[in-house]
C-alpha cells in the first residue's frame, strides 16, 4: 500500500463505468457502491446506461452524472459512437463494464477512443458467453471471488489479466428498532426467515417454499419474508397464493430498506443455484444474523459451515428443511453463527477495503500500460 502523503498527491481518476442491464441485482448494487465510495475518495466517477436502467436512476439521485445509451446488442454502432465521442470529450482514464452488451459495445468504444484502461468486471457465476470480452477487449478484468478468477483462466483469460476483488458493504448503521413486524402485524415471538435476492431462475425461491412448505402447518410462529423482485416475481407469488401461504410466506417486492428488514429477522436463507459470491450473505452477516447458504460456486469463501453459518447442497431440500430447523430451535447457535459472521464482514468485507484494491488495481494498469508503450 501507498504512504497516505502520497496518495494525496496522486491525481484523482476519471472513472466511467457501463451497464446495459436495466435491473437490479447484486451486480448493479456493487457497481453503484464502488461509485460512491470513489467519489468520496476523490474520484470523479459517472455512468452510462439505457435510459430505463434502475443502475442510472439510482445514480443520479445520489447525484452522480448519468449518461444513456441503449447499447442493445454488440452491432449497436450508433452507441458506440456515442461513447467513443463521451470518453474523447471527458479525459476518462478508465472505462470499467459489467455485462454482455456493454462489454461488446462501451468496451470497443473505449479501445477506439485509446481510454489508457478498460476494464471487464465478472459478477457471474454464469458460463461466458463471449471470450473477446474478457480478452481481446478489456485490458484488465476484475473477478469478484476467488472461483470466479479460477473459472476465467480455466476458459482462457491469461492469469495476469485478472484478479479478484471482493465485494465490500457499507457496515449498517445501529437500528434501535425494525419496522418489519409491525409492517406485517408480526410479534416479538415470531421466528422470521428472511431472504433478499433478485425474484429469477437459479436464486432457490421454490426451493425454500418446498422447505417451508411442511414446517409452517407444524410451527405456527415460523414466517418467510422474500425481499427483490425481478422477472419470476409474479410466478413466485401465484405459487405462495396457490398454496394459500400468503400470510405466511410475505414477498416484499423491491426494497431500499435492506437493512431495515434484515434487522427484523431471525436468520437469512439463500439456497442458491449457482452464486459469483454472494452480497447478499455479506450484507446479512454484517448485520448479525446467521445465515444458511448453498455449498456452490464462490459462496464456501464467504460461509464456512458451523463457523459463521451453515452450508446445505443445492436443490437439496430436507437438507435445507433441516438446516431451517436447527437454526428455529437452537438461539444459541443463532447467536453464536451471527457473531462470526458480523466479525468476518468487519474484517475483510468491508467497502473501504474494495476501494482501496480497486483504486490500486486501475492505477497499476494504467501504469504497466504506460510502461509498456
């Protein structure tokens, strides 16, 4: 790390970063994370985004300068045009994408605009689908866990092109008191599992109905909260009201107030499919609850079973049933995974810490690309 004398006189950065997914998930939660703690180090950091996209409204109500462009497909000429002549006219010194399209489309723009760094970040767990954007495209690329990385290399992206930055959370503040109950006439007795994720294919939905299903006619203080919405929300909800659940199994829809409801419930459940990391489980953690996770992907970085949580098999349904049980009736364990969680995030998930490997990771490629003509 740098002496803090030199980096207050090192010039601040010029960062544009790209979306062309119109969501809102883990991904553009963390992109939106990464702009504002740059900007508080002194960076100037913008976006540009489709117009509809939820990354760009949420920006500029924390005041960032949000550009759009539709970036549809990778023969979107126009905007590519467009963002050629965005990061000519605006000095950017680097240009960090997030998805497919904007890879193929803001990706080109930067190369033709001779941006001194572009750069891919890998939030997915997902087969690639284009080799080019994390190789002949970008010059660096940025996977968020440790199996992520491993993948990347695994499909052909040259070790020294990437490595791994961890997502980091803002620590939440201290809430002497959830709305969450009192929102949905809950009291202090009831044991609430909570999940928040994005309502799509391979996040478990179903399966944590299927695990709950059996136990809310056996354990009547026992309810369900699901925060996110997404493109299943609708067949997720016609499943809880065909079961005649909707008093027990309570989706939320979108929500601002993460931290609001967490602090509502007893422990957190993601039985995830398939999983880059999980922001999900770091921001749950932080907030002190234990949490059940599925043993896939990158999330065995974050969870070590019987240590800060509990880890099940993916789809394995009375494993996750038995894992919902043992946290229902042991507060012992509830407390004591909690603890080890909420000391985990202090230690290494923390968003100072993602910007100072980010900070660090752009202003090393833009040196060893100087260097190397």
């Amino acid at each position: 790390m740098l002496p803090i004398a030199e980096k207050q006189t090192m010039k601040s950065l010029r960062v544009l970063h790209s979306e062309s997914s119109t969501g809102w998930g883990g991904q553009e939660h963390r992109t939106l994370k990464e702009m504002i703690i740059l900007r508080t180090r002194g960076h100037t950091v913008e976006v540009v985004c489709p117009k509809e996209a939820r990354l760009g409204v949420r920006a500029r109500d924390e005041g960032f300068v949000v550009h759009h462009a539709r970036m549809k497909g990778g023969a979107d000429v126009k905007s590519m045009l467009t963002i050629k002549s965005l990061l000519s006219r605006r000095k950017f010194d680097v240009l960090n994408t997030h998805s497919g399209h904007d890879s193929i489309v803001a990706g080109t723009a930067g190369r033709l605009a001779s941006t001194p760094l572009v750069v891919r970040t890998r939030h997915l767990a997902l087969p690639i689908s284009s080799l080019a954007t994390y190789t002949w495209i970008p010059h660096r690329v940025i996977a968020v866990s440790r199996h992520v990385r491993e993948y990347l290399i695994s499909a052909g992206v040259q070790k020294g092109r990437v490595e791994t930055i961890y997502d980091g959370i803002v620590k939440p503040e201290a809430l002497s008191h959830s709305t969450l109950r009192a929102e949905l006439g809950l009291n202090a007795d009831t044991i609430i599992a909570g999940m928040v994720a994005i309502v799509r294919d391979k996040k478990g939905h179903e399966d944590l109905i299927d695990a709950v299903q059996p136990m809310l006619a056996e354990r009547p203080d026992l309810h369900v909260v699901m925060a996110g919405d997404g493109p299943w929300f609708d067949k997720i909800k016609n499943i809880v009201d065909g079961m005649g659940l909707s008093d027990r199994i309570h989706l939320l829809g979108f929500r601002t107030d993460i931290p609001n409801v967490l602090r509502g419930c007893d422990f957190f459940v993601l039985p995830t499919h398939q999983e880059a990391l999980g922001q999900s489980y770091i921001e749950a953690m932080a907030a002190g609850l234990p949490v059940i996770g599925t043993n896939v992907d990158g999330v065995p970085e974050l969870i070590t079973h019987g240590v800060n949580g509990l880890l099940v098999p993916p789809h394995d349904i009375p494993a996750l049933r038995a894992a919902i049980a043992r946290l229902i009736d042991n507060p012992r364990l509830r407390v004591q995974l909690g603890v080890a969680g909420r000391l985990l995030t202090d230690a290494s998930f923390t968003v100072d810490g993602m910007a100072d490997e980010t900070i660090d990771f752009y202003r090393r490629g833009i040196r060893e690309r100087r260097s190397n003509g």
